[in-house]
C-alpha cells in the first residue's frame, strides 16, 4: 500500500522526535529511498520544521507542535469505527 506524502513526513517527524537523527538512519527508519528522502527532509527543512546542526535532525518548537497535531488526528482517526452500510 502507498503511503501519502502526510504519513510520510509523519513518520520522519515521528523518528527524528524518538532520537533518530543522522540522514541515513532516518531514511532507513522511515523507509524511504535517497531521493525520496532527500525531498521530504528538504521541505521539513524549509518549513521550519526541522533542523540539522553538526549532521544531527531535531525538531524545532515549530515541528514539535505540528507532530502534536498530527498524533492527535492520527489518534481520532484509528478510533473512529468504520460506518455499517
């Protein structure tokens, strides 16, 4: 199944906050080829979102608060019961 571009930049977010932080790892841990992943860390970069000092990923307060928001919607989706046609 193929992921969305918003399950993908959930799931780099969701690696860089639990400590993964050098571009290899995180492209690995995310599942993600280079060019992919160069991409997706590029736009999180841009935005603000993420960070990279001394070849390290971490999230900004900026990033911190849209992961927030993501786990919060990723949580009311999982819990909703699919409706019965």
């Amino acid at each position: 199944m193929k992921r969305s571009r918003m399950e993908i930049i959930f799931e780099i977010m969701k690696n860089v906050d639990a400590g993964v932080s050098t571009k290899t790892r995180l492209m690995y841990a995310s599942n993600l080829d280079w060019r992919s992943f160069s991409k997706y860390i590029s736009f999180l970069e841009e935005e603000g979102f993420v960070v990279c000092t001394n070849d390290s990923y971490r999230l900004t307060d900026k990033g911190k608060l849209l992961l927030q928001k993501m786990k919060e919607v990723a949580e009311i989706l999982s819990s909703q019961v699919a409706p019965k046609i």
